[in-house]
C-alpha cells in the first residue's frame, strides 16, 4: 500500500497502483492540482484512495499533534491489511535546482519541505519510501551536504537508502527530464527482502 505527498496530478501514483499498490492516501496543497488529480481518476475510472485526497499543508502532518496520530492509524490499519506500506512523493524542487541562480537549498521556502517529508517517514515508520527530487540536490556542494544529512538522519532511523540519477528518456518518455529517486527501505526488512545498500 502507499501514502502520497506533494501528490501533484497523481503521476507517481498512478505509477505504484499499475505494478499492484493499493492507494492509501493522497496529500496535496494545491487545489488546482488536486481538482486535476480527481477529474483525472474520474476519467480512468481509478477510484479515490482508501481515506481520500486530502488538501492542505503537509507540515501539519508534524506540527499538529491530532494530524500525526490520525496519520499513524491509518498507517497502523493499512499494515494491518498489507505486507508492506509506503510513503511516495516528490518534494517541490526550485530551491535545489540548477537552472535556478538564486536557489536558497534547505532554507528555502519549497526546499524546506523536502526535511518535513524526511521528518515524517523518520516520525511515521513506514515500511519503505520514495523521494524524487531534481539532479541539483547532489550536483551542488551545499546541496548535497544537505542531502548526505538528510539520508544520514534516514540511517539512524532504521533505513537502508539507495539513490540513483536517471533520466526519464530512459524509460521510454518523451522528455529529457533528470532526476534523483532515493529509495529507502526498513533495514530490518532487508535480510529477507533484498541486499540494499546502506548508503
């Protein structure tokens, strides 16, 4: 099963329910693309994830204490139901983008939020993760040792990550379209799931 955040227009989503995921829940701050992403499922006739579309701030999912333990027990019932959940998403990613020459990194507005979503796979313990990201998280220096802080604080939360940059002409798009996807994956998991790296 998967939890998504910085949901968009459901994309990656859609990606995760064609190889088998069940949808859990949907997190997405702008109702245009939360409009977007329901016509769009109405249209597949894809029905709405299990708790819905929820649009609002994912940061409420940490700074408000009755969001966080709504958000642990639908996490606890999905695992009831599922051998393994997942939390996907795509933070916003101007401030770590290097076409961007005024990129604020970590202390932007956007790019702070690609912390919270560390925050709250560190706070919520799913079973694995997903964090896409642009190429300039690690292709600048500041960048990345915001990113080595970032996985290093994953690590000491019990996950084994493995990241790579690939491109989306890769696998057949009709774009040029790089990006990071770091995965992450219970370290308990790994003996008898696969052998991950632990960097």
């Amino acid at each position: 099963g998967i939890f998504s955040f910085f949901t968009g227009a459901g994309f990656l989503d859609l990606g995760f329910e064609n190889a088998g995921f069940k949808a859990y829940l949907a997190n997405e701050i702008d109702s245009n693309f939360a409009q977007v992403y329901r016509h769009s499922r109405e249209q597949m006739k894809i029905p709405p994830p299990e708790y819905g579309l929820e649009v609002g701030d994912v940061c409420s999912y940490l700074d408000d204490d009755s969001k966080s333990k709504d958000l642990k027990s639908k996490v606890r019932k999905a695992k009831k139901e599922m051998a393994f959940v997942g939390f996907i998403g795509g933070p916003p990613c101007p401030d770590f983008s290097v076409a961007n020459a005024n990129a604020k990194g970590e202390n932007g507005k956007r790019g702070q939020l690609t912390r919270v979503y560390v925050d709250i796979i560190c706070d919520q313990k799913p079973d694995f993760f997903v964090l896409e990201n642009v190429k300039g998280l690690i292709s600048t220096t500041k960048h990345r040792e915001f990113f080595n802080r970032m996985i290093s604080k994953l690590h000491d939360n019990g996950y084994a990550t493995s990241y790579r940059l690939i491109n989306a002409l890769e696998y057949g798009a009709a774009q040029d379209r790089q990006r990071i996807i770091l995965i992450g994956v219970k370290r308990s998991l790994c003996k008898w799931l696969f052998n991950c790296k632990t960097n």
